[in-house]
C-alpha cells in the first residue's frame, strides 16, 4: 500500500473512531477499481468541517465553505469533505448554497458521472455504489450521475470533463449524456477562459489527445472553444506531400502520435506547450488556401502564427507559454531547409529556446505526413553531437570593444556583433584579434 493511500486510510479510522461516517471517494475508488494508481485520495464524512478541524488542528481551511477541509500529511494532502446536498447553481460552477447531507447515497448523487460517484471503506475493504458506477466502467461508459441535463448545466465544464474522461479511459459517452453535451455545447463559454484552458490542456496531454479531439467534434463542442481547429476540417493538401489527407487528419495523425516513444527509447508525456504547438502548427492553412496549378498556403506559418498568438490569449496562457507555442509555429516548417543552412544559422537554430519541442513537432509532422526523417535525424544528431560551446561560444567581441575600436554606438554594432559570431560559429575565427581584424577587414571605419 502507497504511503498517500495508508494516510488516507489513518484519517478515516480516526473519523470513524469518532463517531463519524467516513469513505474513501470520487477517482480515487475509480482508480483503484480500474486496477490504477490512484494520484490522490479524497475522503467523504459526515462531519462538518468544524469537527474535521477539531480532529486534525493542522488543517487548512480554504475551501470550507464548501464543506472542503485540507488535511495535510508527510506523504501528501488529502481532502477531507462533509456529505452534502448542493442547491442550485446560477454560475454554472458554484452551487447558491452548501446543504449538509447526512447520508453518503446523497452524497454521491449530486457528483458528476457514475464512476466517480463510487465510496471505498478501506476499514471493510468494500466498495458501495450506490449510482451503478461499476456497471458503467464495466461497459466502458461515461455517464452522468440522475439527469444528464441537469447535470450539466450545474457546471458547463462537465461537458469538457465528459469528453476527457472518455478519451483518457478509452469509454464511450452514454447516447444520453452526449445529447445533453450537444444541446448544452454553445453554453461553454459561460465557462472561465482559465477552466476550459486547463480541461483543453489535460486532453491534449494525458495520452489519447486524438481521441478527444475527435470526441469533442462529436459533442459540438470543438467549434465552440475552437473553431480555428474545427475549420481544418475538409482542408485539401498537396497529396505528394501529405498522402494521409486533410489538414485535419495530418493533425489527428500527429495528436495520436503523440504519445509514441521518441526514438532515444525514453518516451515522456507532451509538454502542454507542445501538444499545443501539435493541434495549432496548420492553423493558417484554411485562410491561406488556395488552387494555381496546384495548392498552396502561401505565408500560411507567419498567419498561423497570430492566429496561435490570438488561441492562446483567449485561453489565458502565460506570456512564457503563449510565446513557446507561437514560435512553434512559426517555426515548424524550417527543417525542411535545414541541409541548406550556413553552419552559423544551423546552431543558433539548434540553440533556440525549446528546441526539443520544435525537434520533436518536426517529428511528428514527418511521421503524420511522408514519413521522411532524413532531416529530423540530421538535426538530432547535430545537437546530441556537437558540444554545448560550440553551439552557443563565448562572445569573441561585445560593444564596448568597438567603442574601443573608435566605432560609435548604433544599429550597425548590431550588424557587426552578428557578422562576427557568424563568422565564430562557422570555425573561420577564433580569437579577439581574429574577430578585430574580420571588423576592421568588412565594416572599416570612416577616413577622417
């Protein structure tokens, strides 16, 4: 037993050698009927968050007034909530008021979707299913906890949450639950930018990122938080160079590859900025798309690019991250010139922030597409091969040593720092006075 689960079983002793009901509930007791490893551990009680506090005086309270009471532990935190019986929801997220319940059965009928309304008594090492939760993941299904519009509409981001579950345990949504998803879909946008950023995000990242894109498309819910990525749909491509077809299978393709090893053997999640890059690299093809003797998508990187810029502030990333995606895009397409780069270019290429993200974008673009990964090989090998100081060396020269020179401050010191290290990265110079000489040689100083 994990020393979380052994904590969380310890509160649940101590509260049921009080007096007080006490389970195990929500994804924990699906994990682990699942046959998974459960992340965290989340008890239900009917003590009130007083009591809880009373018991364990080191707990944080922040979500009291939701009946949430936080009981940290060495092996982690472990939320401890009373039975409760939640009122309406006029903000779609919150319930107007917070009813204590006294039994678990009420407990778990106001919860979201049947495998999640499942109670584990680790004391009797039983499970109560009092919502047909294990009948439910059994058959391999999402459904919601008594009905599915109502369900819904207490909080719209159970739409999201719909469809991520169903694509991270590879289930299917219940005919009933997925009618309600689509006639409640444009209401999504009562949801903050910030909670259908985070949902988007676990899609794209916990494994099976196809499978909920695709999912999302079925539900309508695609077109209402994405519509850029629902128009790549139908989009025809130069078949001599995408003989899997439209844009919105080559991105499909690339999202399910994903989760493939990388070719060191290690394989690792995406990063979110990745996954992003992944969904968004194509973005710009759809306006720029056009028929002159064959198709084309003229500057369709740099349009893509702002459209990425705009996708990303409107889900509220950071300025790191926006960034991060945005110049995965706009730099997706360079390795195609990569054999044809000066060396210079080639290692500040290889140098740039992220690179493995854009190597591995290259990647999957490749693989979604021809198949060729001549020059994703080359890239890969270059960076693994040549040492760290010859990809990003010390400065041979800085401005105050033009100064010196008698050079004044000025957009050309730009031109000249740059001529320099272009000439340092490529091994045509080596030292202070090589790099004084090769100043002096090609921006000479004016006559007096």
């Amino acid at each position: 037993m994990d020393t979380k689960r052994q904590a969380a079983g310890e509160i649940v002793q101590r509260l049921r050698a009080e007096g007080f009901q006490a389970y195990l509930v929500g994804g924990c007791v699906r994990d682990l009927v699942m046959g998974r490893e459960p992340k965290d551990y989340d008890i239900s009680t009917d003590a009130t968050p007083d009591q809880v506090v009373k018991l364990f005086p080191d707990s944080l309270t922040v979500g009291a007034q939701f009946g949430v009471v936080v009981v940290p532990r060495e092996a982690g935190n472990v939320e401890v909530a009373t039975f409760r019986s939640d009122g309406r929801y006029a903000d779609g997220r919150h319930p107007d008021e917070v009813r204590y319940a006294r039994t678990p059965e009420e407990d778990v009928r106001r919860r979201d979707f049947t495998l999640n309304g499942l109670l584990y008594d680790p004391l009797h090492e039983q499970v109560l299913d009092y919502v047909g939760g294990q009948a439910d993941i059994q058959a391999r299904r999402i459904r919601t906890i008594g009905d599915p519009l109502q369900r819904l509409y207490e909080d719209r981001l159970r739409m999201l949450r719909a469809a991520r579950f169903a694509a991270r345990f590879g289930f299917n949504l219940d005919p009933a639950t997925l009618d309600a998803v689509r006639k409640l879909a444009p209401q999504i946008h009562d949801v903050s930018p910030e909670r259908v950023r985070d949902e988007i995000l676990k899609i794209l990242t916990e494994g099976q990122a196809r499978r909920g894109f695709e999912l999302l498309d079925e539900a309508g819910l695609l077109q209402e938080v994405l519509p850029e990525v629902k128009r790549l749909q139908g989009v025809a491509q130069p078949p001599e160079f995408h003989p899997e077809g439209d844009v919105w299978i080559h991105t499909l393709l690339m999202l399910e590859q994903m989760r493939s090893p990388v070719p060191s053997g290690a394989g690792r999640s995406p990063t979110p900025t990745l996954a992003l890059g992944v969904l968004l690299h194509d973005v710009g093809k759809p306006p720029t798309f056009s028929f002159r003797e064959r198709i084309r998508f003229d500057n369709h990187v740099e349009v893509g690019a702002k459209m990425a810029e705009e996708i990303c502030g409107r889900l509220r990333l950071s300025s790191c991250d926006r960034e991060r995606v945005v110049e995965l895009v706009r730099h997706h397409l360079r390795f195609k010139d990569f054999p044809r780069m000066r060396r210079s270019t080639q290692l500040r290429f290889l140098r740039m922030g992220g690179f493995e993200d854009h190597l591995e974008l290259h990647r999957l673009d490749c693989l979604a597409s021809h198949g060729d990964l001549t020059n994703y090989e080359l890239a890969r090998r270059m960076r693994e091969e040549t040492p760290l100081e010859e990809i990003r060396p010390a400065p041979l020269l800085r401005g105050d040593d033009l100064i010196a020179q008698g050079y004044t401050p000025g957009p050309l010191f730009k031109k000249v720092l740059q001529a320099v290290e272009d000439a340092q990265l490529e091994g045509r110079i080596h030292t202070c006075e090589d790099a004084l000489q090769l100043v002096a040689e090609q921006f000479p100083l004016p006559r007096s």
